[in-house]
C-alpha cells in the first residue's frame, strides 16, 4: 500500500482517458478506496454515461457526471438536438450527481461562440430541471461567463472545474454561490497570479482536483496524471494557504459533500 494521505477529494477525473493512456483503471480504484479518496468522474460527451455507469458503477466512492463540452459543438459532430436527446436518455438511466463538463473554450478551434453557449445554456436548463450542479469549463472565456453569470440565478451551487480565470470572475463565481476547483496549474511555477488569487479565496468555497489524465502537478508534470497525483495537489495548496494538510483535507471533504448535499 502506497502511504499517501488518507480522505482526499478529487472532485474532478475522466477515468476512461486514464485507462486510453494505458493505466490499470482498477488497481487504481483499489488503491484510491484503500486511501479513503472520493470523487467525480466527469463527462465529456452525450454518449460516454451509460458506458462509465457500467464500468465504475460499482465504486461507491465514484460519482459520476454527464455532459457535453463545447467540443461537442466542433464540425463533423451529430447535430446538437440529437446529442441532448442522447444525453437526457443516459440522465435518467443512471444516477448521475451533476451535470458537466459544460462550458466555452476560446482556446481551442471548436466552433462558434455562439453555438458554444447554445449547448451550455441547454444544458443549464437540463441541469436546472433535474436539480443538478453544473461543473464548468471555462477556457479563456471569463467575459462571457461573467455575463452568464450576471443574468441568472442557480439553485444549485456549480463550480468552475480548473479554474484559470481572473479575479473578476472569480468574485463573481462566488457571489454567486459556486466553488472554484483548483487542479495542477496552481503549482506551476509560472501562475503566480492564479497561485495570490486562491490564497484569497474563502475556503468554504475551494475544491481540488487533478483533471486527470491531463495537467499533472509539479513534480509530476509531463506523466500521465491519475488521481493518486492529488496528494502533490493538496501539499503545495496547503503550504501556499498557511495551514495543516489535514485541515485543508478535511476543508475540502466537507465542501466537496455540501457541493453534492450528501
Ligand atoms: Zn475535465
């Protein structure tokens, strides 16, 4: 057994993509359940529930979450009505805790601002009618979330998955009742803004994850990331933050629970 902290939250994982990048998924699950670890393993297309629903359904301590992100948008994918359909089909077969990944991305070419926010904002309708959490991805496109944001109301509390966004949006996000999830840029040397910005964040409101397999922390940069890759995460956030490893571990477990209201 590997000695890693014992309760970590990682609020934020694509298991499948692990498992592509040639991870054994289930010694994996075997020692995160042997660490006391939970999380979410999250969405990324109108079809992958149902099949993660088979293959991890049987891990109490993973939840799952269905969504379509703004690549879903991208020339060549099914038209989106039929991609709601399909996801709304594979919402009500299994017992998904949270709508997500759903968001825009100006950084990569998947199509236009306005198709992107056409699938999101049908999405938050989804998300709002099921009475679900949405878990936001937002790549360089704080302007148009701070709009978003402006002009609705949430009954859920959602959260920015990864955030790299500004201080602006951040303020907002939390006014607005959502957490900020942090993932392995924050302990990249060069994100000093981002690293003074979660100092200041109040901690009732902080979620940690790794977005495995992408974005390993320091001093793992460059590897294939998994969840195991929390405990860097968690010891330089809590180093940055002033305080003890287990208290910012048991911060973010009683957060991480108040997200799901279990
Ligand atoms: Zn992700």
């Amino acid at each position: 057994m590997q000695t890693l902290p014992l309760h970590m939250i990682d609020s934020h994982f694509h298991l499948l993509s692990i498992e592509r990048k040639g991870i054994e998924v289930d010694s994996l699950l075997n020692t995160m359940q042997e660490h006391s670890m939970e999380g979410i393993d999250i969405g990324l297309d109108a079809n992958d529930l149902t099949a993660r629903a088979k293959r991890f359904g049987g891990y109490p301590f993973v939840h799952l979450s269905g969504g379509i992100g703004p690549w879903g948008v991208k020339e060549g994918e099914a038209p989106i009505d039929s991609q709601l359909e399909t996801l709304q089909e594979q919402l009500i077969k299994t017992n998904a805790v949270a709508i997500g990944e759903i968001g825009l991305d100006n950084h990569w070419d998947y199509g236009s601002k306005v198709n992107q926010e056409g699938l999101l904002t049908a999405q938050m309708e989804i998300a709002e009618q099921r009475n679900l959490p949405v878990i936001f991805h937002n790549r360089e496109a704080d302007e148009q979330f701070i709009t978003l944001l402006r002009s609705r109301g949430f009954s859920r509390q959602g959260v920015f998955h990864c955030f790299q966004g500004g201080e602006e949006l951040a303020k907002l996000a939390i006014h607005k009742g959502f957490y900020l999830s942090f993932a392995g840029p924050l302990t990249y040397k060069a994100n000093k803004g981002m690293q003074e910005l979660f100092t200041k964040m109040p901690a009732e409101r902080i979620l940690l994850e790794t977005d495995s397999p992408y974005l390993s922390p320091n001093p793992m940069r460059g590897r294939v990331n998994t969840p195991l890759n929390m405990e860097h995460i968690y010891r330089f956030a809590a180093e940055l933050r002033g305080i003890e490893l287990t208290d910012l571990i048991q911060q973010v477990k009683t957060n991480f629970h108040s997200f799901l209201r279990a």
